[in-house]
C-alpha cells in the first residue's frame, strides 16, 4: 500500500535525531554523551511527561554544532519523511536551544536551509520553515532571537511556541509575536498538550494564530471548540507523541475521532518522531488501527493537512488532488 501523501505540519528538525546519527555527530564533534552504547540510550526513551522527555531532548541535540550536522539532520529526516508519504513539511527549529550553548543562529538556518534549498529536487518534498520560541525563556530572550534572525527571515515562513506549557502562558510573548506578524510571519503556537483551554484563547485572541499545535485539551471548553470550528483554525495533533507524553493513556483513548466529529480541521503529525516511535506514516498507520479509522477519515485528515498547509493556492490544489488520486 503506498503511503498517503500528507503535509507534515508540527515536526521539530532536533526531535528527527536518530540514536544512530546522534552517536555519529558526538563522535565527528568529541561531543561526550552519557550513554556507552545505543541501547543505553534507547532505553532512556520512556517519558513521564513533556519535561522530563525536554530534559533528553535537550541533552541530545548537544551533538549538534556545525553547519554540516544541521544539513546532515535535516536531509536524514527528509530522507525518511518522503518514504512515508510526505510531499510538504513545515519545520521547526529551536535556535535558542543552540544559541544558548554558543552555536550560531546562522550556522543553525544555514544548515537547515542548505538541506531544505534541495529537498524539491532530492525528495520531491516542498518546506516551509518555522522558527519556534522557547517558552520557557523569558520574553526578553525570543525578542533577541527574533532580531538575531532578521537578515534570514525571507528564509523563515513562521514563528511558533514550544517547550514547558504549564506556567509558559503565550500572552507572555505578545510583543514578539506582534513583531513578527509586523515582518509579514505566519504565526503558529504550541497550546493545550498540558496547559489548559485558557492557552488556546490566548494564542488565538493574543498572539493571532493560524494554526494551534496540538490543542487536544480545547475539548475541555466547549465555546472554544466552536471559536475554532467557525474560524477553521487549524490543529496539528500528535498521536504518538501524546501517548508517549502521557497526554492521553492509550492511542485508543485518543481523542482524535471526537475532534473530528466536532467539526474541527485537524491534521496528523509525527512531532519528535525519533523519540516517540514514529514518523507520521507510522502516525496514520497507528491510528487507522487503534482507532479504526476508515479510508474516508485517513483522506480527510491528509486533505486537511494541505488545507492547514502554508501553501500558495496552485500548490495545494496539486497536493490535494494527489490526495484524491491516492488509492490504498
Ligand atoms: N511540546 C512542547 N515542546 C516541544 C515538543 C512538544 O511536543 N517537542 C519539542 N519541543
Ligand atoms: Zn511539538
């Protein structure tokens, strides 16, 4: 069965590092990493909740120093996503989390972008890439990053929120955010994985989202629910990831069919998909079977993918007929 062609829109680039290539990295680069062996650090992946999967995350992405190991991970995840059916990525990155340890930010977008600039070409896969905030930063800090970005920003299509939830609310970053729209950004924000409805309002009503990442807690609200049904706002789920981060028990437990039948333009995707058991081909196989979705619901969450996608309108009317000509 070939995969469904889908946009993958909510996949952080240091969330694809591979055991494999993390080992490669801290050996090219006399990185020390407190794992002997591979095995040692896979057994490191079992998460009790989103910081203490941060905490690993965070610790593992040290391997990443130079240009090359930026290219060289994005053209492995490249690599992989197109294998799975993904024909448009929108991708995070967390330049803070590489500024903060004396890495660039322009060795950071380089290197993205290098892998990126030939994606087209090498993977048939097209990219938008979306410059994320640590929120658990202070604001002070995403306005720095902002402004160390400037010379790129024709290269970024979005800024977007991630990191620690609870006790990050995204009103915190209403000036940046202000900035960026300003500079002609899309705007996207992580709300409700762990924090309450009240973050989804304020990334909708103060930061002036397109798209919220994640946000299966707006379930909770019913007003909310309907503020994003009528505005068609976008939310790109995690099915794995919410498993893995203990967001729900089990992926039959997962709220995806409800978010559906409540009307809403949800989309699947892989988020961290070294670290939670899957690329978003795994995501859609995942949940076809825990969830028993039929081949109508796959295709519409793959259509809604293109419709949350930041695309011009003759891209997406391609990829969405490819959607249409997919057959399992
Ligand atoms: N949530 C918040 N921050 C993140 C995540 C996530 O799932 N992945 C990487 N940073
Ligand atoms: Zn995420």
């Amino acid at each position: 069965m070939p995969p469904i062609p889908t946009a993958e829109l909510h996949l952080h680039i240091e969330g694809t590092l591979e055991p494999d290539l993390a080992f490669a990295l801290a050996e090219r680069n006399g990185v020390e990493l407190p794992y002997a062996t591979q095995e040692e650090l896979k057994a490191a992946y079992s998460f009790s909740d989103l910081q203490d999967f941060l905490n690993l995350y965070y610790a593992l992405m040290t391997v990443l120093r130079t240009e090359d190991d930026f290219a060289d991970l994005t053209n492995a995840y490249l690599a992989r996503a197109r294998a799975q059916g993904v024909r448009h990525a929108e991708i995070f990155f967390d330049p803070q989390a590489h500024t903060a340890r004396g890495v660039e930010i322009d060795t950071v977008i380089r290197g993205i972008t290098r892998a990126l600039d030939a994606a087209p070409e090498t993977y048939g896969i097209t990219t938008r890439l979306i410059m994320c905030f640590l929120r658990d930063e202070s604001a002070e800090s995403a306005l720095e990053t902002f402004e160390a970005a400037r010379p790129h920003l024709d290269r970024i299509a979005a800024v977007g929120l991630d990191s620690a939830e609870v006790g990050n609310p995204p009103s915190k970053f209403r000036e940046v955010y202000a900035l960026a729209r300003e500079a002609g950004l899309k705007c996207v924000a992580h709300a409700g994985e762990e924090g309450p409805p009240a973050y989804v309002w304020e990334a909708l009503d103060i930061l002036g989202v397109d798209r919220v990442d994640h946000g299966v807690r707006c379930l909770e609200d019913e007003a909310l629910v309907a503020r994003l049904v009528a505005d068609r706002t976008p939310l790109t789920v995690c099915p794995l990831s919410n498993v893995r981060l203990r967001v729900v028990d089990r992926l039959e437990d997962h709220p995806l069919p409800a978010m559906l039948d409540a009307g809403l333009l949800v989309t699947v995707n892989s988020d961290d998909p070294a670290y939670f058991g899957g690329y978003v081909g795994d995501n859609f196989t995942a949940v076809r079977d825990a969830l028993g979705l039929d081949e109508t619901t796959l295709r519409t969450l793959a259509r809604n993918s293109f419709e949350a996608a930041f695309l011009d309108e003759g891209t997406r009317a391609a990829y969405l007929k490819e959607v249409e000509g997919w057959t399992r």
